[in-house]
C-alpha cells in the first residue's frame, strides 16, 4: 500500500476519532432549542458563556461540587492504586516466596473478570462493613487494578536490570531504600502508565457509583450527569447543561494525557538504550 494511501486512511480514522469531540464542542453553544432541532452544528444561537454560568450556577452549585468529587476519586485514587501496583509488580519481579506463580496467575485471573461482574459482592461488603452511601465505597475499591499489577511487573522486568539492585544491596544500601531511591525512579513510566489507566477508569466510572451511593453530594460526574440527562425529558432546559458539562468532564483526561505524556517518551527511550 502506498504512503499517500495510508496517509489518507490516518486522516480519516483521526477525523472518525474527533468528529464526537468536534461535535461535543459546537454543540456546548448552542441553546436547548437547536441541540432538540437538530441544529448541534448548524449556525444559530451561540450561548457558550451563559451555558457556562448556567452549568455552575444549577442547583447551588452541584456541578462543581461533583467535579471535586471526580478529581478526588480519579487523582488520589489514580494515584494510590498505582503506588500499589508498581510495589507488587516490583515484589513479583524482584522477590522469590513460596507460591509466587500461583499467586500471579491469581491475579491474571482477576484481569479476566469484569468490574460489572464485581459491583453486587462489593456492594454486600460495603453493606457489612457500613460504608454505603459514603466517600469510601467508591474510593477504596478504585485501589484494586490487577491489570495494573500485570503491566507493573512487566515493567519491572523490562526497566529493573537486577545488577543494578545487587550493586545497591552490596553498598547496604537496605530494600526499602532501594526500591524507593532506585527502582521506583527506574520504572516511573510504567507508574505514569498505570495512573492514567486507573485515573481514566475511575473518572469513566459509572456503574460502581450508581450502585453504591443516593447522596447527590457524593455523586461523581458520570453519575450526576446521568441524573440530570435522565430528568431532561420532563425539564428540556437541562440538555444544554448535559453537553457543557460533558464538555468540561474530558478536558481533565486531556490535560493529564498531554501533561504526563513525555514520561511515556522518555521511558521508550530508556528502553531503546537497552
């Protein structure tokens, strides 16, 4: 296939790609009376400030309370769970224990279950444990990624050389200073890697939070943007709000991909050193 030819093939699929956003950002202007007409991206009124103080000003200020909400599930959990999943990855790869295999292939397993399949047993141990309806019950299991834990230890293996380790452990230097001062520092694209698949995940998360928790001060954006697009046929005034505020709930996922991509690059260049 010739290079003009894949070259127009990437032009479109990129177009395919960002027709929704294209749309999604037309259409965050326009009043409810053309996004019902089907005037999302044809010329007509242009309200993109008044949508914007609308959005924040709905119902005291919900919107941005459930942003807060979204930042603190996505980032501090993002964040943890990928603390967590490089240690074990770097146990996996560093350590021998009995039962280390096996207790790998149980983590495999747990990549092949999907989250849908887990929300009702964890929902009946948030019932046990009282935190239904809290801050925790969707905050906690964000932690758990065994995806994560795979693609840690993968990581570890490809960017830990083991003399590195000996040479540390030879100058006593202790483990807990090694993995802190060396390795961590080694495989910080894969923890950059593993924040951003958690930190998308649980920013996307819906069906978790639809299970868990009734408090709207407690909803994240997915789930409060569901409520209000569900009331929308009774009160049609709240579609634009759905699509700005749609609009706002992509551009962290953005930034973070933009800011933290040259982690990635860096860490394809340490592996082209190899």
């Amino acid at each position: 296939m010739s290079t003009p030819v894949v070259n127009g093939l990437l032009v479109l699929a990129a177009l395919y790609t960002l027709l929704p956003l294209l749309w999604l950002l037309i259409a965050s202007a326009k009043n409810g009376r053309d996004l019902l007409g089907g005037r999302a991206l044809s010329p007509g009124t242009w309200q993109l400030g008044q949508n914007t103080h609308d959005l924040f000003a709905a119902r005291g200020g919900t919107y941005l309370r459930w942003y807060i909400n979204s930042a603190l599930y996505a980032g501090i959990g993002g964040l943890l769970c990928a603390l967590i999943c490089i240690c074990a990855g770097y146990a996996f790869h560093v350590y021998g224990f009995p039962g280390k295999e096996k207790l790998f292939g149980l983590v495999l397993v747990g990549v092949l279950v999907p989250s849908s399949a887990l929300a009702l047993p964890m929902y009946m141990l948030a019932s046990e444990t009282g935190v239904v309806n809290t801050f925790w019950a969707v905050f906690l299991p964000s932690l758990v990624n065994p995806f994560g834990v795979y693609l840690s230890r993968v990581f570890c293996a490809g960017y830990l050389p083991g003399e590195v380790l000996e040479a540390a452990r030879t100058d006593g230097v202790g483990e807990w200073r090694t993995f802190w001062s060396i390795g961590l520092r080694m495989v910080l694209p894969g923890l950059v890697t593993v924040f951003l698949i958690q930190f998308t995940a649980i920013w996307n998360n819906f069906f978790l939070p639809l299970v868990m928790l009734s408090d709207k001060d407690l909803f994240p954006l997915s789930l409060g943007l569901y409520s209000w697009n569900t009331q929308a046929r009774a009160y049609p005034e709240r579609y634009p709000l759905v699509v700005i505020g749609s609009l706002f709930a992509v551009i962290p996922l953005i930034v973070a991909f933009l800011v933290l991509q040259r982690y990635w690059r860096s860490g394809l260049a340490a592996g082209s050193g190899k």
